[in-house]
C-alpha cells in the first residue's frame, strides 16, 4: 500500500481547482518527475496540484525479485502481452482510488482531476483510470501500456469511456518497444477514448518535444474544464 506521507505535492498556483496525479516508473520514486513541472510553464493557465506518490516496495520477479518499488509484479518481460500481477494492479488502482478521494475531501473534483504516469506509472494510468467509477479529467500516459487488457475490460466502467488521453512514446524504446504504446492507443480508442498520440526518436525517457506538446494539450483541457 501507498504510504501517504511519502507523497509529493507541488502547486502551481494557490487555491489549485485541478490536480494532477503522476506515477513514476518501474524503480524510481516519487521525485523523478517533480522536474517537469516548471517545465510545463503553467504560470497563468489555472492553478494545479501536481500529487507524486510512491509506490510500495517488493520484490520484482522479472529483475530477479529484486526488491524495488513498484505499481505492481512483473513475471516476465517477453512479448506484447507481459505477464503480470493483476492482484498488484487491483491494489495499486485501490491506492489510486484512494489518492483521488484525499483530492476530493480537499475540494479538488475528480472531473478536474488528470492521471497521469511514465512506464509502469502509465500502465497505472490506464488501468486505473479507464476503470475508475467517476469521469475523470484526462489521462497522461508517457512510454507506457496496458498491462491487461482482460482486467481493464472486466473492471471498465461507463464514466471513463470517452476520456481524453494524452499518449507519447519513443520509436527508439528498448525498454517497451513503441508497439507496445501502439497497441495501447488502439486499445483506448477502440474503447471510445480521444487518444493525441505522438512518436518521437527517443529512447525511453522524456523529450524536450513532448513536454511542449503535453504543455498544448494540458493548457487545451484546463481551459475547457475551469
């Protein structure tokens, strides 16, 4: 379970109406993308709360159990469906429920709130947010994938259907291969989602290119939402 108090909170501006609930990725932690924030240049759009929680530490199976945070375990890394733990990504989308509704009883409405990660963080995103009981803002997926397409479709509900997603991949990832993200696309949208893709040369990590276009398509959902 998510510890709360290792959680980060950035805002953007005082009195934030929207939130944005970003996980990291497979062995980092709550701080890796607290960096991108003054990145986004948001000085002037409508204030945020940027939340980075942690997730637990276990042990990895794929990495040999070694232990390590993580949303969920990993059995194996071969192929495009990878072998999962969809126990662990019941928990985790439970201590996502959880860090929505601490959101909530702060004022923050889970409309005005984004998911949002990077690798196994948005492999969360998906799942936890294309199965969440309440319609959410968005979702930000950066270099991730359905980890289960069998679990989302049997926890789906009505609410998030239609959500927007902004999803961004790198063509040179040999980390998740960019079908990865590809099938993923496919997969939200097929389900209703408005999914913005983009494919940049990059490894897996994050671009100078990306941030501008998520910078775009955040202040674009901001404006229709305030």
């Amino acid at each position: 379970m998510n510890d709360p108090t290792s959680t980060i909170e950035i805002e953007t501006a005082p009195n934030p109406e929207f939130a944005v609930i970003l996980m990291h990725g497979l062995g980092a932690d709550a701080n890796d993308f607290v960096p991108l924030i003054p990145e986004l240049r948001l000085a002037g759009a409508p204030a945020v709360r940027f939340v980075f929680p942690n997730a637990p530490e276990i042990p990895v199976t794929a990495n040999n159990g070694y232990v390590m945070r993580a949303w969920y375990d990993i059995l194996s890394f071969q192929g495009i469906n990878r072998q999962v733990d969809e126990a662990g990504i019941d928990a985790s989308c439970a201590t996502v429920r959880q860090l929505i509704g601490a959101q909530n009883a702060r004022g923050i409405v889970t409309s005005k709130l984004f998911l949002a990660g990077f690798s196994q963080g948005g492999a969360m995103t998906y799942s936890a947010g294309l199965t969440h009981p309440q319609p959410l803002a968005g979702l930000i997926v950066l270099s991730g994938y359905v980890p289960s397409q069998p679990y989302i479709e049997s926890h789906a509900t009505e609410a998030n259907r239609d959500t927007p997603i902004f999803a961004a991949h790198g063509t040179q990832d040999d980390v998740l291969p960019v079908s990865l993200g590809e099938t993923a696309r496919d997969f939200a949208r097929a389900r209703g989602s408005d999914v913005e893709w983009h494919a940049y040369p990059m490894p897996h990590s994050v671009c100078a290119e990306e941030i501008v276009a998520l910078r775009t398509w955040l202040l674009t959902q901001l404006a229709q939402k305030a």
